[in-house]
C-alpha cells in the first residue's frame, strides 16, 4: 500500500481509538500493527501530529484526545466508508469478463 493511503487509513483508525481514550505514540505503534500496518514511532507520531494540525486531536502532555471537529470528521468518514463498502468489498470481475 501506497505511504499516503496507508496514513488515511491510520488516521481513520487513530480517530477511532481516539473515541474510547486518550492516545499516545507508545500505545498507539503496536495497536497499528496489530491491525497489519508497518509503521514506525515516527510515522507514528507525524500521524497524530497531523491530525492535530488539522484540529481533529488536541495535544496535551505527550497524550492527544478527540476533539468536537474530530468526532464530526470520524462521523463524515464513517458514512462515506459505509456508501464505499457496498460497492468496493464486492468481488472484482475477471478483466475483459462481460456482465
């Protein structure tokens, strides 16, 4: 996978850690490999930081929570996700196939 969608799809993933509790770099690394991406601290870390540029985490301490901007956004991403499902996850066609 691409770096630039491989980070949408983190941040996706960070919004909705971000919904049950504060995250940090620490916790949040193995959590992203668990789910099968290759990532390190610091593209960890650019992540969050992006995400709070963007007004979507606030920043405190070495922690960052969701922010009201943050939770519209994952809402707005969840309906486009649920409208993207319904034709993407289905089986491709074979190429030159008719229908």
């Amino acid at each position: 996978m691409r770096a630039d969608i491989q980070n949408l799809f983190m941040g996706i993933h960070m919004l909705y850690f971000a919904h049950e509790k504060d995250l940090t770099v620490t916790d949040m690394q193995p959590e992203l490999e668990d789910l099968g991406y290759r990532v390190a601290e610091r593209e960890v870390k650019q992540e969050l930081e992006r995400l709070t540029q963007g007004n979507f985490l606030t920043a405190h301490d070495d922690a960052y929570s969701i922010t009201r901007t943050g939770i519209e956004e994952f809402k707005d991403i969840q309906a486009k996700l649920q409208v993207l499902s319904t034709g993407v996850l289905k089986p491709l066609k074979a190429a030159g196939a008719t229908k």
